[in-house]
C-alpha cells in the first residue's frame, strides 16, 4: 500500500469524503462546511514506479479541485453521498439539514436545490438506494428518514424508521434491495425489512460491545463489515435461512488490530480489499485468502497514516485499487494497493 498524493483540504478537519458512481472525481466536506469537488488533472504524465509494478510505466491518477459550494450549512458537513445515476449529491450537516444538489449537464458543475428539514439533531450519514429513487438519513435523534422525489427534484418524507435507543450513525439500503441497515451508539446493527411503505426490525445483531459507527458491504451484501469504539472489526456472512432473525451471522472478529476506536470502513468493488481506520491514526489492510474459505487476512497496517483521526476512507468505484482516507489532519490522502497473488 502506498501514498502516491496528499492534498491539503481545508483549514479544519474533514469528516467526509465520497466517490462520484463514475470514479473521476469525488468529494470532500468537513468543519469548514465547504463542499470540495476534486477531479483527475488532465493530461497528467504516467508516474514510474519501481515498487508497485516491474512495469515501471505505471499511470497514476492525480487529482485537483474542480469545485467549491459554500453558504449552504450553518455548522459542519459531516456526511457526502453522490446518487448511483451521478446526477445528485446530498450533504448531512451536524445544522440538522440536508442539502441536495443537481449537475448541471451543460457546466458539468453541482448546483444547490434545496434543503431538506425534519430531523431534530446533527445528520450522521446520508446515501441513496440502488435505483437512486430514495434518499436515506440519520441522526443523533434516534430516527431514520427514507425521503422519496418527484422529477422536480421536490422530496417528501416517505417514512421514518424508529427503533434504536441512542443516536443513530450510519443507515444504508442494502445493494440491490429496499432493506435498511443501521448502526447506533445503543451498540446495535438493526436489519430493516420493507413491508409495503413501512420498515420493520427483522433482526438485531448485538456482538459488539460499544458504538457502532459504520458498516459497509461487498458481494452484493452477502458479506458486511462493521467498526466499533469497541476498537473492533468485525465481517459478517449473510444467513442462507431467509426465515431467520439472524439476517447476518459473525463470521471474523478482529478485536486486537486497531488500539483505538474504528470509526470508518470501506470494501473494494471487487471485495478483495478491506481498510479499517480510526482514533489510532493508521490504515489497516485486508486482503481476501480466496485458498482458506475466503477468509480476510491482515496483510499491512500503515502507521500514522494520518497525524490524527481518520474519520472516512472509500476506495474508488473504477479503479479498485486506488483509495482515498480523510481526518482530523485536514489531509485528503490517496494511496494505492496491489494485491497478493
């Protein structure tokens, strides 16, 4: 694993950052609540490598900034979401709002619609269902929204999931489905069936023993990955008897990688890789063992990847080896990985 571009984001600490489905740009967003749109340089040279290939005629992507949308929030961005379609892109922001913006086709830029109210508190994540038609929220007041549009870009509330205890971190519609899950600070992943315009709990998993602040899945869902304040990561197998509470059964505990809470975690398209960072400023590498049951193994861990705490890492939708992680620092970091064969 190796850094090939580190970028200054801003002059406070970046909470976000989040592909466009495409993967030519992505976006960041932070304390300064300034919406950074960053884009390949054109035209960039390919970069030699001695030590990521043998072929030494490597093209690494570099990337600047394409775009700045300010004035929108009145307190920090904590959370970015582009629309599988690539025509939307929501902020949470810790103001209790969500804004949404549309590209424009002809300037190619994002533009501000509106803003969406309803929740009491700070938004901890937005993100978009597979087809891109609802739009899905949470907060520190316990709730889920699912918002639905029309082509006017007018939307409406269409339900409100209301089950966990303590503020809720993270919420995603599941690939290729209406089905929710979310993590909480009640310690607690929830799985979310659709039935009819309603959601209801079908299963609780409550192996970790602290926060859960994220989650993330690969392999059209068949596998998640959650991270804890309890310093865990954890990987999931989705149960084959559908008529099970358990929807998801622990398949690996890493309890002993990281020394800090995990606070973000992100598979890649392929599934191969996994990367976990945290409150111990270090990325920790997963790479999938496809000879011992497909189990994860660690294979590297950078330390002081970033000089504070990593706060979001995604790896990109196109080049599944590329990487980006954000935190405290108010660094945008880039790396690439290269698997074991």
């Amino acid at each position: 694993m190796k850094l090939i571009q580190e970028i200054q984001g801003g002059q406070e600490r970046l909470w976000t950052c989040t592909w466009h489905p495409q993967g030519k740009i992505f976006a960041t967003a932070g304390s300064d609540k300034v919406i950074k749109i960053w884009g390949q340089i054109q035209n960039e040279k390919k970069i030699s490598d001695e030590n990521m290939e043998q072929d030494n005629n490597l093209e690494i992507p570099k990337y600047e900034i394409l775009q700045m949308i300010d004035g929108i929030h009145d307190k920090s961005i904590r959370c970015l979401s582009f629309s599988p379609n690539g025509q939307l892109l929501a902020s949470g922001s810790f103001d209790s709002q969500i804004g949404i913006y549309k590209l424009n086709q002809q300037s190619q830029k994002f533009e501000f619609v509106q803003k969406l109210e309803g929740h009491e508190y700070e938004i901890k994540y937005v993100g978009w269902s597979y087809d891109s038609q609802f739009l899905i929220s949470c907060s520190r007041d316990k709730t889920i929204w699912i918002w639905d549009y029309d082509e006017d870009l007018d939307f409406s509330c269409y339900a409100v999931l209301d089950g966990h205890t303590q503020d809720v971190k993270c919420a995603k519609f599941a690939p290729n489905s209406f089905n929710v899950l979310s993590s909480s600070f009640d310690d607690t992943i929830r799985f979310w069936e659709q039935d009819d315009e309603d959601w209801i709990t079908k299963g609780i998993l409550q192996e970790h023993g602290s926060i859960v602040w994220q989650f993330d899945f690969c392999n059209q869902g068949n596998i998640m990955a959650s991270v804890s304040e309890d310093n865990s990561i954890k990987i999931w197998k989705k149960n084959e008897n559908e008529n099970s509470k358990q929807v998801y059964l622990l398949d690996q505990d890493f309890k002993d990688v990281h020394k800090r809470p995990v606070y973000t975690c992100s598979f890649s398209q392929d599934g191969v890789f996994l990367v976990s960072g945290g409150g111990d400023n270090q990325i920790s590498l997963f790479q999938k063992d496809f000879e011992n049951e497909q189990q994860y193994q660690l294979k590297c861990q950078i330390q002081e990847a970033h000089v504070l705490d990593i706060n979001c890492m995604q790896f990109s939708p196109n080049d599944q080896d590329i990487l980006i992680s954000v935190g405290d620092d108010r660094k945008i970091k880039i790396w690439k990985v290269q698997a074991d064969l």
